[in-house]
C-alpha cells in the first residue's frame, strides 16, 4: 500500500513537472513559431561553435595579412600576401635549405614523411585487430576495452610514457642489458626516434580507429558469410569480396581521420623528442607553427598563421577529394 501511494505521489509529482516546464515552452512556440523552434535550441551550441571554431579562424586569416611583433591586430601593419610569398619562396622544394624559410619546408617534408608511414601502419594494424576482435576469442571484451584504453590518455602522458621506456636508463634498454646487448640512446638517433614516433602514434590512436572498423564489421549481415561459407569460400576470399568491399564506407572515413590527425600531430611527439629532436628530424607543420607564435621572442604571429591558413587548405582539399572519391565507390 505504502509503495503505490509512493509510486502515485511520484507520478503526480513528474507531471506537476513537465506542466512546469511545458508552459515556458508554449509561450516560446507562439512566439517564435514551432519551425523556428529547433533553431532556438540549437542556438547556444551553435554561439559556442561560432566563437570557439570560426572566430579563431577568422582571427587567423586576418593575422596571416599582418606583420610585426604586436597581439593586437589593430596595432599590426598589412602587409597582404607577404608571408604567404616568405613561405612559398624555395629555390628548390626538395632541398628546404634553398628556402627563404628553411624551417617550414624542413617540417613540410618531416610532415609528408610520417602522414605516409602513419596512415598506411594506423590504418592495416587498426583492420587487423579490429578483425581480430571480431571473432568469437575468450576475454573478448577485455581485450576491446584494452585496446581502446590508450585512447582515453593525455597525449602528454603518452609522450611522457614512452620517452621514460626508450630513455638511456629506461625499461627497454635495461632489458637489452639483461639478455647482454649495450644500450641505445634511441631518441638522439634519427633513424630512431622517426620509428619510434610513428609507433607511438600508432599504439596511441588505433584503439580510435579499431573502433570504428569493428562497428562496421558487426553491421555486415552474417548470412553472407554463410552463404560464403556454403559454397566453400576461402578465408582469404570471403575477406577481398565480401570484408573489405562492405567494409569500404568505413575505411574511407578512417583513412580521412587518419590523414587530418597525422597533418596535426604534435603533442606526443614534442615531448617525446624534446621539442623535435634530434636536430629537427621530428619537426612538423604544427611545431613550426607554435615556435613562430609562442616558442621564441620573435612572436611571429602572421607567419604562424599563414602557415595554419595553408596547411587547412591542404586538408580541405584533401577532404573534398576523398570525399569525392568515396562517392564514386558508393555509385
């Protein structure tokens, strides 16, 4: 008895409730006008966006047209495509030392290399394990969560991770001291550390992209693989005509994310190379651009962001292509 007159107030007490609140909203729709409605709801996220996305890019082409030394774009002189042309000036783009600005291109190229090298690891070691956990193993569960928890970390503490496990006195080289080999300083290494960083970006973003693959995974229907099955399919052709074709919408976007992410790396690497160690054989696109507005007293600011302007350039466009390109394999 005492559980239903409970239960009865509890009722009594969420319709009193939504009156409460369904009044306001009344007064609002006759106001507005219920086609106007989601525009008012989308409104506060739609400001927040506006100032924390566009303003910031807007500010950022309005720099890329200034010069000189100040913040304030009032106090900065025009100076119109200057910086574009302080960048773009190369006698010859493959050797960033003929550069007027030898930094940026030596970046332009760190960047190239390790986009190439990233994609292509992030994304056949993301397929693999995303196939992998998508088959009927012990602990399957745990291993997902496993995979997915690098993830969820700070990309600092990523860095700093991995720069005390590949320190002179870190965790790999005191296991090479056990089994008898010397130790390598392995981030004062070119070759190195440009290995160790893309495996670091590796281990760190593919839970992301597993994720992503295994969803697509789960959506195919399985009575093709019994029909595969059926007829006697091998495992290597079940995976080239039915995996891979139906799982090529989600591959697409992975490569696109994949691409944006490797062009904006920067964190990990910063703190695991020390700033773009050694030397500048790890220095990318947004390093460059952080030393030109923050890293020096120079403040650089419209050379900063002429180089941001130009790099979202090239991932727009490269977007727009794959995007183009995905519509053709859906047609």
């Amino acid at each position: 008895m005492a559980a239903l007159k409970a239960g009865a107030l509890l009722s009594q007490t969420g319709e009193t409730a939504m009156r409460v609140v369904e009044a306001p909203i009344n007064v609002i729709e006759r106001i507005f006008g219920r086609k106007r409605m989601p525009w008012l709801f989308l409104a506060p996220n739609l400001v927040l966006f506006a100032i924390f996305t566009f303003l910031p890019i807007a500010i950022a082409i309005g720099y890329a047209f200034t010069g000189g030394t100040n913040l304030f774009v009032s106090e900065r002189p025009f100076v119109g495509l200057d910086n574009f042309r302080t960048l773009l000036s190369c006698g010859n783009y493959l050797q960033p030392g003929t550069c007027q600005e030898s930094l940026f291109w030596t970046a332009v190229w760190n960047t190239l290399w390790f986009v190439a090298l990233n994609v292509v690891a992030t994304l056949l070691v993301a397929l693999i394990t995303a196939l992998i956990l998508n088959r009927a193993i012990v602990a399957r569960g745990f291993f997902r969560a496993m995979f997915f928890y690098p993830v969820l970390l700070s990309p600092v503490v990523i860095g700093l991770i991995w720069k005390w496990f590949l320190d002179r006195n870190g965790l790999l080289n005191a296991f090479f001291q056990m089994i008898g080999i010397p130790p390598e300083i392995f981030l004062l290494d070119v070759g190195w550390s440009r290995f160790f960083v893309v495996v670091v970006s590796v281990w760190f973003h593919m839970g992301f992209y597993t994720l992503i693959l295994l969803a697509g995974l789960q959506a195919i229907p399985k009575e093709l693989y019994e029909a595969a099955s059926i007829d006697a399919a091998s495992p290597r052709r079940t995976l080239f005509r039915i995996t891979l074709p139906l799982l090529a919408p989600n591959l697409l976007v992975v490569f696109i994310l994949l691409m944006i992410k490797s062009v904006q790396i920067f964190d990990e690497a910063w703190v695991l190379t020390n700033g773009g160690g050694p030397g500048t054989a790890n220095s990318f696109i947004v390093q460059y651009i952080y030393q030109m507005a923050f890293g020096s007293d120079l403040r650089l600011f419209g050379l900063a962001s002429a180089a941001s302007v130009l790099m979202g350039l090239v991932l727009l466009v490269l977007t727009l292509i794959q995007l183009r390109v995905g519509k053709r394999m859906e047609s």
